[in-house]
C-alpha cells in the first residue's frame, strides 16, 4: 500500500469495517493472507506479523461467538438476511456509487442489522 490516506475499499465496505471488529488494514491483511488483494505493507516484518496474528485471533474469537450465540438460539444459524446482506455486498465491494445511493444502502444494511439485533 504506496500511499496510506487511499484505501482499497469503497466507502460502504470502509463504513461497515468501522462497525465491524477489525481495522481496514486488519481486513487487508485477511485478504493478502487469502491470497485476494495485492497490497504492499509500509511496516516491518513484526510489525506486518503482530497484526495478523491479531486478525487471526479476533476472527477464532469471532467463530467461537457464533457458534455461542447460535446453541442459544440468539442468532439463528439459517439467517437468510444476514446470507443475502452478504451476497449483495460481495456484488457491490467493487462499485462506486453516488453519496445517496451509499447513504440509501448503508441505511437498508443498518436497519437490517438493528432487525436481526433486536431481542
């Protein structure tokens, strides 16, 4: 990543990574893991590796959330919204879009996830 300020994601993917539990470079570091971004990091070895490492832990943390939440019934492991939320934003983590159009489809996301929230 050549320069620091330009980010890899379009600005509905950067909106939902500040609710999510990771960082953007976190999310990077994912991607250049799994072998799905091409992205040069400007910090040392360690540094690169305490990161990931990081990521690797929030997402074992993440896992062993679900599958906490799901033999409790809390979040349902079949959830067809949260499936078809992702398919949709695997569709549109490539496009730009229009402020209104970003804005109209962070609040049908947001309210999706208040719905599926809501207890």
């Amino acid at each position: 990543m050549s320069d620091p300020n330009k980010s890899n994601f379009n600005t509905i993917i950067q909106e939902i990574i500040k609710k999510s539990l990771f960082t953007e470079r976190q999310i990077e570091i994912i991607l250049k893991q799994k072998k799905m971004l091409q992205v040069e990091f400007g910090v040392s070895k360690g540094a690169y590796y305490r990161q990931l490492g990081q990521a690797r832990s929030k997402i074992e943390s993440l896992y062993y959330t679900i599958l906490l939440l799901q033999a409790y019934d809390v979040i349902l492991p079949e959830s067809d919204v949260m499936f078809r939320l992702a398919e949709q934003l695997n569709v549109m983590k490539d496009s730009d879009f229009t402020p209104e159009n970003e804005s109209q489809i962070m609040d049908v996301v947001e309210k999706a996830v208040k719905q599926l929230v809501n207890m």
